[in-house]
C-alpha cells in the first residue's frame, strides 16, 4: 500500500474523520506529490524547503490563505503520521509559518530594480532565460501559466497572448513590443538548438529540448536574483507587473483581467502597495514633511 493510501485509511479509521475531510487532504496530498516529483522528490522524502516551495506555489496560484493553511496542515498531519510510524526521523513542518501570517501586501521590485534584472548577464541559456523574465513581467502571468504557453499561443503582429489559466479559463493578455522581441531573438537564435532537429508545441524549453518546468525556471530566476542582490521568484514579477501598472495609472477592473483574478478583492491588494509607496514618497519629498 502506498504511503498516500496508508494515511488516508489511518485517517478514516484510526482518526474517524470524515470521508469529504479525508478526500480533502487526499487531495492537498496528491497535489504535492505532483510538486515534489518535479523536483525529485517524493512524500516519503521531502524536506522543509520543499514543503515552503510548495506554499509559495500556492500563493503564486491564487490560492486563499485558508486554502493553503488546509494544505500545510494536510502536509504536517502525514509528516507526523511518518514520524510516528518510523518512516522518517524528523518533521520537514517543523517551524514553517503558517500562511494565515503572511502579509498582505505582496513584495514587488523597484523601478530600478526591474532594470538592472533585465540588463542582467547570462549564460548560454540567456536568450530562454530573459525572455521568459521579460514576458512574465510584461504580461503579469502566472508561472504555470508561463511554462504552458505554446507557440500557437503568441499573436506577434497584434502584441498579445492566448493564456490558460486557473480552472481552464482562456484569457487574451496584451504583451509589450520588448517582451515580444525576446521571445522572437529566443526562438529564433536558441530554441532551434534545445530541439535538437526534434519538435514541440511548447515554448520555452530544457537543454534537453522538454517543456521548462515551474521548478526549473524558479531555480533559474533565483540565480538572477542573487546577481542582481534581490529574492527573486516568479510571484515577485507577477506582483511588480500589477503594482508599476497600477503605479502607470492602469485601472482596477483592466488589470483584475490580466491577472486572470476571478475577484477584484484579490486585485485590490495591489492599491495598498501603490499608497503605501505614494505616502513614502510624500514623506521624502513634501517641504513640510
């Protein structure tokens, strides 16, 4: 038996839970097998980092902060339940922060910031790497949303993109010209090179010519990150895309459309961050401040 099916029968009838509670946390459970098995690992093998990883992701999904707590109580429930029966000899749970801290302002980069990441120096997959910089912060995607686009998916001559996101749901997001001209120097000068004289559908690519994984790119933007001296991952472009726009004086209701968020609540977070920059900014420059 499993371990996933092992805890999930120990749930139903050593704890009496409920059969929608335990498919619940059979269901947060198999959506982090999923995660760890692209960063090769597996629920019997984990670590902390892991488990933080996975609620980044989350949070980069659009997940709520309830819905996360559930997951990393789902999580912590079958670090215990491994512990307790000998399969491991810590808990990867330990001391990780429950989401329902975190603040609701979300980070985003200076202006400045931006510009000295994409003037960044790079390796021989520099091309790949700018170019998916460059289009997550032009278009504000999600980084599962990134890593799906597929060639079809780019319209060049109009400036926009046909994006998937949560629940299936199509949306056209508009790119910038810049953006969009990384993309062709990438497809154009790299891309035939990771094929391999092979094919796919799909993008951005590996060396070894399959479709760049979440993980793969979150790696990747760290390294940039820790070049340019920031924490860099994928959300902290999504959230800079929202706050300069909002910041240029894009309107609420355009920008909840390019985000792909179902409730504007969610996109009002960004307005927080907007004023709170504006006050600072009054601060420092106001004579009677």
């Amino acid at each position: 038996m499993s371990l996933l099916k092992a805890y999930g029968a120990y749930l139903a009838v050593e704890k009496g839970l409920a059969a929608n509670t335990v498919e619940s946390y059979s269901s947060d459970l198999g959506k982090f097998a999923r995660f760890l098995e692209e960063r090769g690992q597996t629920l019997s093998t984990f670590t902390k980092d892991d488990v933080i990883a996975f609620l980044e992701y989350l949070r980069d999904e659009g997940a709520s902060s309830s819905s996360s707590c559930r997951a990393l109580s789902s999580i912590r429930g079958l670090a215990i339940y491994s512990l307790r029966e000998g399969m491991r000899q810590d808990d990867p749970t330990e001391n990780v922060t429950s989401p329902k801290k975190w603040g609701t302002i979300p980070k985003a980069l200076s202006m400045g910031k931006m510009k000295e990441l994409l003037r960044a120096e790079g390796g021989k997959l520099a091309l790949r790497d700018m170019a998916m910089v460059e289009l997550l912060y032009s278009s504000g995607l999600r980084v599962s949303e990134l890593v799906s686009l597929r060639v079809s998916d780019l319209n060049f001559e109009a400036g926009y993109l046909r994006v998937v996101g949560k629940g299936d749901k199509e949306r056209i997001v508009p790119a910038h010209e810049g953006a969009l001209d990384s993309v062709r120097s990438y497809m154009d000068g790299l891309r035939p090179r990771l094929l391999k004289g092979g094919s796919s559908e799909y993008l951005f690519l590996t060396t070894r010519g399959k479709p760049m994984t979440r993980q793969r790119f979150w790696q990747t933007l760290k390294a940039y990150g820790r070049a340019v001296g920031v924490e860099l991952s994928p959300h902290t472009l999504r959230h800079s895309f929202a706050t300069h726009m909002l910041e240029g004086g894009a309107d609420l209701r355009s920008l909840q459309k390019m985000l792909g968020h179902s409730d504007i609540s969610t996109t009002q977070i960004y307005t927080k961050v907007s004023i709170g920059r504006a006050q600072e900014v009054f601060k420092k420059s106001h004579p009677r401040s």
